[in-house]
C-alpha cells in the first residue's frame, strides 16, 4: 500500500474524510481567455466550491484532450500564456489562499523546455501536484521522481483499460491521489455507467490507500453527485471551460459576467457533491 507524506492535497483529503463526503476538483486552462480573467476566476474557486484545483499547462498539441479544452489551449497560448505565467498566477494565488492544493495538469514539453531542475525549484511550495498526461511510469526518472523529491505529488492517471497487471507498477511511485479517467479516449465526451465506475474505483482501491478522484464525463451536478458517492473526489473540467467559452465575443474576450457564470456552475456541481454523505 502507498503510504502518503504530509501535503496539502493529503491535509485536503483527511480533511473531507473528517467531513464525510467527496470533494469537487476543477480544471481550468491557465491563461483562458486571458491572464487577468483566469486569475479572477482562479480567485474565485475556494469559495465557489472547490476542494482541490488543477491547472491546464498551455500546449500547442494537448493530444488527450477534447476540443473544448484544446480549444482553451489555444486561446491561452494565442493570448500569451507561457508555462511562466501559469506558476505567475499560483503565485498571486498563494498571496491570498495558501492551503488550497493546486495540481498543474498537462504534458512534458513545456516544462521540458523550460528545464526540469528549474521549474521544480520555481513550483516548490506553490504547487502541489503534477498530472502529466504524456509521462508513463517507465519514465519516471524525467519527472515523477525528482517532483517526489522537490516536495510535489505526482498522480498518475488509470484508465478502463489499466488491467491487474498493469495496475500495481502505475501505482508503485503515485501520490497525492489516483487520477481514474472513467472512459477511453479524450476528455469532454459521455460519462461512464456509475456502476461500472464504483467497480473500477473498488479494485484500484485495493491496490493503494491513495485516494481515487474520478473524471472525464462530469458535467451536471447530478452526475457530480453520483460520483461523489463511488468515489473521493469528482473532477470536472470540460463542463466549466464550455461555460467559460459561451461567454467570450467573437474576439475571444471576456464578456461581462463570465466570471460570475463561471463559478456559479462550480457552486452548483459543489452543492451536488456535498449532497452525498458518505461512512
């Protein structure tokens, strides 16, 4: 069994565990549609709802993703964000919350190119996860060990198709918590049968004492609800960056209230798993 160090994320779940319920995580691009907006609305989470947040890292080719989050990508990237400013608003962030965790979310490039020594020595203490969509266990030398080490969960994400064989060796150095994306394929498409989540979330628990946060698929406080029944947390992601998308003008540019519309539907999927108690 994984046995997990002090973190914020860990210091978040005990402290939904002494709650009784699951958490909501959400996931927002950095920089979408523009630096002050995305800080804003970052701002915004905790009280809206949010237990825990992932960050998208800005890239040109996020291969996993749907195209309402490849879409926000690239409005990021077009409006200047580099990996950079991405830690620039956690930074800013941590001025005014510092025990919310943060788990920046994406793939290797950015942060290869910016140096892995140095992006470790700059998120320290900012963030506190790292999701890397393109980095299996077989290259953990490139970054989930010396995150480890830097003080920064790294969380692997399963799949329907992560088999018993398989299963043990993507969770031999996770931490913070499990990433179970419900469904094959990109993000933003149908959700998954809760049973078939409940059981998948049941066998990797068998395997760690991680908790399990599920996503892919979430997009109604219901379907928040029902997850946060199975499991420990639910993260929704595409659900947001489309509400977000629905309130730019042909421009791209924030229209007003957009924030606003924003955080009230992270208040609502809040609310929906905060509805489920749990032993």
């Amino acid at each position: 069994m994984t046995t997990e160090p002090e973190t914020r994320i860990a210091r978040r779940f005990a402290k939904l565990k002494d709650e009784g319920r699951a958490g909501l995580v959400t996931f927002l691009t950095a920089g979408d549609p523009d630096f002050d907006t995305a800080s804003e609305i970052m701002m915004g989470l905790p009280e809206a709802g949010a237990d825990l947040i992932e960050i998208g890292m800005p890239f040109s080719d996020p291969m996993a993703d749907g195209p309402a989050i490849q879409a926000s990508s690239l409005r990021a990237l077009k409006s200047g964000m580099t990996l950079t400013k991405t830690l620039d608003i956690v930074r800013a962030f941590r001025e005014s919350d510092n025990e919310m965790p943060v788990i920046l979310m994406g793939y290797y490039n950015p942060i290869y190119i910016y140096g892995v020594d140095k992006f470790l020595a700059d998120a320290a203490g900012l963030v506190d996860g790292l999701i890397m969509v393109d980095l299996p266990p077989e290259e953990e030398d490139e970054l989930c060990l010396p995150g480890l080490e830097a003080g920064i969960n790294f969380i692997y994400i399963t799949a329907p198709t992560t088999d018993d064989a398989r299963l043990p060796r993507v969770l031999e150095n996770a931490s913070g918590f499990v990433y179970y994306a419900s469904i094959t394929g990109i993000t933003g498409t149908a959700a998954a049968a809760i049973d078939d989540v409940a059981a998948k979330v049941k066998r990797i628990k068998s395997y760690t004492d991680l908790p399990v946060a599920v996503g892919f698929g979430i997009r109604t406080p219901e379907q928040a609800a029902n997850t946060a029944g199975v499991a420990d947390a639910a993260v929704v992601g595409s659900a947001l960056v489309d509400v977000l998308k629905a309130n730019l003008d042909d421009n791209n540019q924030a229209l007003p209230g957009l924030v606003d519309k924003v955080l009230a539907l992270v208040n609502d999927l809040a609310k929906g798993v905060r509805s489920v108690e749990k032993s």
